[in-house]
C-alpha cells in the first residue's frame, strides 16, 4: 500500500513556491546593498524573532514555511555578500552558487562511493583536478570537496599524521607509539589545530607554537631551532603549519622557507589557506 509522504507537495506547488523564491531571491541580491550589513541584534533579540514556541503538534504549509523564514534570514543575518562587508573570511553568495545549491538539493548526491553517485564523484574529482591546475599542482594529486575549513584542515592532519606516524599506530595506538609526536604552527595559526590535537588524542602539549616576526609572519629560524630541540629530545616531528593567510590579518607566511626546513627534516608541511 503507498503511503503519501508528509512532505510532499505537487508538481505545480512546487513550480510555484519555487518561481516566488527565485524573484524574492533575485530581489535580495539586487538591492542588497540598500540593507545595513547586520542589524546589530543581540542573540536574546534574535530568539524573541524566532519565538520560543514549544515542538507543533502539526505542521505549517510549505508555501507559509518558505515564507516565513526567507523573512528571518533576509531580515535578520549578516550580510556578508553586501559591498561593506570587510570583516572575517566568509566569501559572498553568488547567484549561481544558490542556483547549484538547488540542483544538488534536487538530486542529493551521495559521494561516498562511486556505485552511490556516479556522475557527482566524477564532477568531484574533475573539480579537484582544476583546482589541482589552477595553484600549479600536477593534476595527478588527488583531494575532496568538504563541508568547511575545520574538516579540510581535520582531514589534512589525519593525512599527515598517516604519513609520518610508525605503521602500528593504526592498531596500536597512540599510547603505544614509542616517541612522542609533535606539530608545529605559528601563534598566527587559528584554532582548529587546537581541536585536531584534542580530537585526534595528542593533547594541546603536543602542539610548538612558534612565535611570529614584526611582520606576523612564522619565525622560521625559532622554528627551524624547535625541530632540533625537539629531535635531541627524543621527540618525534611530523607536522609543520604555515598560514596562507592568516584568519585574523591574511599574513602570508613564508612558505618557501618553512617548506625548505620541512624537506631537510622530512615533515610533513600543511598550508592552511583560509583567505
């Protein structure tokens, strides 16, 4: 027997909710600029907005849904595609981007596996390979499409880890591992090596943080030092961090230096290129 879904609406609901969205969107974006970049709500004065209603009993049509909270996003968010939007690192909508966000909605594409979403992996892949090209490497690297710059970074030094952590590592454990692995970064770096080490069993001790030059760059001498402090030691390195361009003043660290000292000591170097 076939059960209707709750959720579903018709093929003609569907055109039309999405026909006024599209305008309210395309209205949105024109006169953006016309908007203050935030109100400036506290997020008390955002929860009374939104109310504080208990769980419905029943549910609210799709047309008055879609209604209603295009209302508290458009009226109530930082704008940050507007032209005075100057702060943190968040990239502006783009019209094509939300047209996108729409097909892939529409389909929900699961790129786990190839056999799950075959055409959608395939436009994976070929989208890391440009990307590959476009910053000048080969094409025959490989990568993936996150959700943000956590789970890159996240997935980075899991990687860097795998590569210079003894192979017993994966059935052993960190406890087990006979010398203590150590990473680098600058005090420029932002927070997320911080849960990784948490996350990933190392500890925040685990972590050198190598103080900056005048220029809030990585001092590379300190930190070329640190290495061998930490090698005598009986430490064991295997990460180094440079930022291209910092979260808090897009400093550029200098990459081909720390990349140098990387080579010579056989670590594994991550670029965290927030801007």
């Amino acid at each position: 027997m076939y059960r209707e879904s709750p959720i579903a609406i018709t093929k003609d609901e569907f055109k039309k909710i999405g026909y006024q969205l599209i305008d309210t969107i395309s209205d949105f974006i024109d006169t953006i600029d016309e908007k203050p970049v935030t109100t400036g709500e506290t997020p008390q004065q955002i929860q009374t907005v939104l109310g504080n209603a208990s769980l419905p009993e029943n549910g609210t049509s799709v047309s008055e849904l879609v209604l209603k909270t295009t209302d508290l996003l458009f009226n109530h968010s930082l704008l940050n595609g507007h032209p005075k939007f100057f702060g943190y690192i968040t990239s502006s909508p783009a019209p094509i981007g939300a047209l996108a966000d729409l097909l892939g909605a529409a389909v929900n594409p699961n790129v786990g596996a190839n056999i799950l979403s075959p055409m959608a992996t395939a436009i994976e892949k070929q989208t890391v390979k440009w990307l590959a090209e476009f910053i000048g490497i080969p094409s025959t690297c490989g990568g993936i499409l996150v959700s943000g710059g956590n789970m890159a970074n996240f997935t980075a030094f899991l990687a860097a880890r795998t590569a210079k952590a003894p192979k017993s590592l994966k059935e052993d454990g960190l406890l087990n591992t006979h010398s203590e692995m150590v990473l680098y970064c600058s005090k420029a770096t932002h927070t997320w090596i911080e849960k990784a080490a948490v996350l990933f069993g190392h500890g925040t001790k685990a972590i050198r943080w190598i103080p900056t030059d005048v220029k809030n760059k990585m001092n590379t001498e300190i930190l070329s030092q640190t290495i061998k402090d930490d090698l005598q030691n009986g430490k064991k390195p295997f990460l180094v961090i440079g930022n291209a361009g910092d979260v808090s003043s897009g400093v550029v660290d200098n990459l081909s230096e720390i990349a140098a000292i990387c080579k010579a000591q056989d670590l594994w170097f991550h670029i965290d290129g927030a801007y």
